[in-house]
C-alpha cells in the first residue's frame, strides 16, 4: 500500500496553509530544537508493505522579517515502487493540540497531515491521516532518533499494513573559496 505520509516524516518529516506559532511568546524552545533536527537534506529508503520506497527530503527555516523562526519548509520526492511523486511540506508547532503538525502536498493531489507528540528526545509518537485518490487512510507512527543523522519512521495502519523506513541526513560540503 502507498503511503505519502512517510516522506513527511521526518522524516521528516510539515503544516500547510499557515504555520502556526505556538502564541505570542512564540514556539517553545524545546520544540525548535525538535524541529531542528529536521533541517538539512535527507535520503530514506526502506518498504511500505511489500514495496521498496527511496525518498529525498529537504528541510529549512521559513522565518519572519525579523529571522524569528517560524515553520519548516520541506520538499520531497519519493518512489514506491514503478510510482514517482514529488511535493511540499511544512512542519510547524501546533499551540493549539500542543503538538507538532506536519502537513504534506504532492503534486498528484494526495495530502497528508501528521500529528507528532514528542514522548522523548529520541521518540515521538504520531497519528497520520493520508488522502490519495479520494480514500482516506489512518495510521499510528513512531519515529526514533538512533543519532544525529538517522532517525527510523515505523507505521502501521488499520489494516495491518506495517511500513519501516529508515532517513539518513547527508552531509553538505561546503564550499572553499577560491585561492588567488
């Protein structure tokens, strides 16, 4: 079974329409150190079902004029088996369910939203509510932090379907400058 939900996770992987800050004080410190986590590039790969999924995520900052930040943006692109689908997502501090939401649009139409509660600072716990071709799917996930650039995403629906996919952050090269 396909899931578009994975991606997110982190992986990471997201909140659509508006980000929502946690109130005036803004998002809670533990919180953006949570989400901080998630900045970078990402790669994944693993099975949803009896399929073979590989996914690429990229995560960043959105902030405001004054470089408070505000939500992740991320986008992703990921292959369940002869399937491709490409979309966004954006992760932000849901004040009002005192959790993380993530919410994720690919390009096909499907959506899906994921509310984390972070249990640990290695663990949360989160419910995925997935819309593709006009059926909705739940499911419960647990994502664990093995280290600082790996984390395991597992699911399972209300069918019994049971998805383990493993993200691994790459690291970036920076740029040397030029000798003259």
């Amino acid at each position: 079974m396909k899931r578009f939900s994975i991606l997110l996770a982190i992986a990471a992987i997201v909140t659509a329409n508006t980000c929502v800050v946690a109130s005036a004080e803004g998002i809670p410190d533990e919180i953006v150190k949570e989400l901080d986590y998630l900045v970078g590039k990402w790669e994944s790969e693993g099975n949803v079902g009896d399929k073979r999924q590989v996914w690429g995520f990229t995560c960043r900052w959105a902030r405001t004029e004054s470089k408070e930040k505000i939500c992740l943006i991320g986008e992703f692109s990921y292959k369940t088996g002869d399937e491709t689908k490409s979309g966004v997502t954006l992760i932000g501090w849901n004040a009002a369910k005192g959790c993380i939401e993530d919410r994720g649009f690919d390009a096909l139409g499907g959506n899906a939203t994921l509310l984390w509660k972070v249990e640990s600072p290695t663990k949360w716990i989160g419910e995925i509510s997935l819309v593709e071709k006009g059926e909705t799917l739940n499911s419960v996930a647990e994502l664990i932090k093995t280290n600082d650039s790996e984390c395991v995403m597992k699911d399972k629906d209300k069918n019994g379907n049971v998805s383990k996919i493993v993200f691994r952050k790459v690291k970036q090269e920076r740029k040397k400058k030029a000798k003259e």
